[in-house]
C-alpha cells in the first residue's frame, strides 16, 4: 500500500474534501490515519456546525479512504462502528 498520499490522491477523497481536511490540519494520508476517520469527522463537524455532513460523504469517505474502497462498499458492521464512534 502506498503510504503518505496527499489526500487528493485517496479513493473517495474530493476536491471539497481535501480542503475541508486541510482547514482543520490534515494534510495526508498519515495523518488521517493517525487521527482516525471519526475524529476527522469530528473536527469538521465542529468547524461546520452549522451544516449537515452526510456520514456517507464524511466518515465513510474517510474510512473508505484509508482501506482503498469505495465508502459504499464498508461492511456494515464497520459503518455502525463508526457512527458509534461519532455519537
């Protein structure tokens, strides 16, 4: 696996994403993992309070990211593991 991809470069990972990611001080693919996809989402949610952040375009995204898959392609299991972590 590659390691320390920007994140433009992640599967899932847009344009909208990445800058979103960079705003609140995630700039790769290292640093997403150290920091996890539910404390990413976290962050974001926090500095977008205001805004609904679809777990399918944020948390899945991230999770996605990191394994190599499409976010739609998570087991289910890891989804509701996820959404638990953010709740």
């Amino acid at each position: 696996m590659k390691q320390n991809r920007k994140l433009i470069e992640l599967r899932n990972i847009g344009k909208k994403i990445a800058v979103r990611l960079n705003e609140v001080g995630i700039f790769s693919e290292n640093e997403l993992r150290v920091i996890g996809p539910a404390e990413a989402h976290r962050m974001i949610k926090k500095k977008y309070a205001n805004e609904v952040l679809p777990v399918c375009y944020y948390l899945y995204s991230f999770e996605g990211a990191l394994k190599d898959k499409h976010w739609n392609e998570i087991d289910e299991n890891r989804k509701r593991e996820l959404r638990n972590q953010i709740s």
